[in-house]
C-alpha cells in the first residue's frame, strides 16, 4: 500500500510539474508579448516625437517661404517704382532735349 501511495503520489508530482511548465511556458509567452508591445509603443511614441519634429520644421520652412516672398514682392514693386520713375525722369530729360533743339 505504501507503494502504490508513493507511484501515486509520484504520478501526481509528474503531473503537477508538467503543469507547472506549462503554465511557466504561457507566462514566458505572455512576457515576450508584453515586451514586445512595449517595444512597439515605445517605436510608435519615437515615430510620432519625429512626426512632430518634422512637422514643426514644415511649419517653419512653409513660414520662411511665404516671408521670403512676400519680401521678393516688395522687392520687386520698389524696383519696377524706381524703373517707372526714372523712365518718368529719362522722357523729362527727352522732352527738354527736343525743346532746346527747337
């Protein structure tokens, strides 16, 4: 009886440790799961972080853009004003020629 009791006894500890690795064997799973999802989130929270960095860049550069054209079109009506004015002035100084010769 003391035998039968110890195989007994033994089958259920072979039992208990398969379960044991079984269970051991899922919270390893569970584990690489988890950090791997971790290790996404993290990636996805850099790649957003760069988005933004990006982004904001865009704005700055989209900003500097339309200063720069702004200021090129100012600049432009300040030349085609001294063009208009000292065509004004070179027709001035024509009309005077031809008076004079007269």
């Amino acid at each position: 009886m003391v035998l039968a009791e110890r195989d007994e006894a033994l089958e259920e500890r072979g039992i208990l440790e398969e379960e044991r690795d079984e269970l051991l064997d899922q919270l390893e799973d569970q584990q690489q799961s988890s950090q791997l999802r971790a290790n996404t989130n993290q990636q996805r929270i850099l790649h957003e972080k760069e988005l933004n960095i990006l982004r904001r860049k865009v704005v700055s550069l989209e900003k500097t853009l339309n200063e720069t054209k702004i200021n090129h079109r100012r600049l432009q009506d300040r030349r085609k004003k001294e063009l208009e004015s000292t065509l004004q002035e070179l027709n001035r100084v024509r009309a005077t020629n031809k008076q004079l010769r007269i």
